[in-house]
C-alpha cells in the first residue's frame, strides 16, 4: 500500500487557532485535498499555546501542529507540502522543479519574510521593550506593505485567475490569510492583481469552509 492510501485511513488533528494566519494555511490546504480532521483550538491571547500539554506535541508553544496518526508535524509549510505529497491531487506545487522554485520563493516571502515580524510575539516584545501602540501597527503596517508589493512581483505577467495558474497552490494559500493580517493592522493594499486573486480564491468552496470566521473557536 503506497503512502497516500496509507494516509486515506488515518486520522488527523490540526491544532490552531481561528485566528492565526499560520493555521489558516493549513486549513486551505485540507480543505483544498478534501480532507477530514478534527480540531483543537488553544486561544493564542490567552497563552494556552504554552499549556504543557500542547508544548508536548510542540515545543515551541506556536500553532499550527497537525497530528497524523502517531506522528505530529508541526510548521504550516511542511505541513502544507507534506500533504501535498501523500495527497496529490489537486497539487499545490507544479511538478517542474523550476517552476515549484518560484512557487515556493513567492509563498516564503509570506511565511518567512513577512508573517515572522509582524506577529504576535514579536509585537507583543515591540511592545515590552517600550514602543507605543501606534509604532507598533506602524512596524506592523510597513512590513506587510513592503512585503506584499515584493510578492507581487514574483508573479508570472499573466492573467490567469490564481497566483501561478488556474488553480489556487501554495502561493495562493500563503496569500490570502496574510491579507486578513493587512486588513487588521490597516495596510494599503495597493495591488489590483493581487485583490483579484483574493476574490478568485475566496469564491471557491475550500477558501469559504477555511475562513477564520468559518471555524468553531471564532469569537
């Protein structure tokens, strides 16, 4: 039995949290394979991320884990392409090596260039440290703008309806969560191509059940 049939029959628990960006990836990933999986949810304001429980599975304290069986992953991107990987289909990376390359470099900007300094823990040290509220959205507000317009400009010159195709991938699913973070902070979102994205991929099914509004812990 190859591992995606393996896989078919295992059970799998994603903790998150309805509000963090990183769980919302991987949400859109199961929801875009058609997965089933049960939900914890650990409040991230109410640092129930750092329970002993939770640091057992993860010890960084930080949402998203997936547990599969006996085994828990942990960081949203490995999860993402490790689902990718036992369940192919529909893909979220191209299969050419060249082009899954730039699909992955415009997803790492989101997830190691952005989303990394303009979270709640490194806001919550912005804060510690001495700087008022305002300079802390402002911090906030400048590296979800510089970044996205960085974002932008690895995509292909096309029209086509997602990031890099017809159908929504990694890209699209690293995009969307970081654009509810945009809103929050009151980025200029000043990419018309990237609102158009946003709005293909939120009229699919997956892109609804997945939205942080959608989930069972939403306040």
């Amino acid at each position: 039995m190859i591992e995606s049939e393996f896989m078919a029959h295992m059970s799998m628990t994603l903790h998150g949290y309805f509000r963090s960006t990183a769980a919302y990836r991987v949400r859109l990933a199961l929801a875009l394979k058609g997965l089933e999986y049960d939900n914890v949810s650990h409040h991230l304001r109410k640092n129930e991320q750092r329970a002993p429980a939770y640091l057992a599975l993860n010890p960084q304290g930080m949402v998203p884990a997936l547990v599969v069986g006996d085994d828990v992953l942990t960081q949203s991107l490995a999860i993402c392409e490790y689902l990718d990987e036992v369940h192919p289909e529909p893909e979220l990376l191209p299969r050419a090596p060249l082009a899954r390359a730039k699909v992955r470099a415009a997803a790492q900007v989101i997830a190691c260039d952005i989303h990394p300094i303009q979270n709640l823990k490194i806001l919550d040290r912005l804060r510690a440290n001495g700087l008022g509220e305002d300079a802390v959205k402002q911090w906030a507000r400048d590296v979800i703008e510089e970044g996205l317009a960085a974002f932008e400009a690895l995509l292909p010159r096309t029209d086509t309806p997602f990031c890099f195709g017809e159908t929504p991938g990694l890209a699209d699913i690293l995009l969307v969560p970081q654009l509810v973070n945009a809103r929050r902070f009151g980025a200029t979102l000043r990419s018309a191509r990237i609102g158009e994205i946003e709005a293909n991929c939120l009229a699919t099914e997956a892109f609804q059940r997945a939205r942080p509004e959608a989930q069972p812990d939403a306040e």
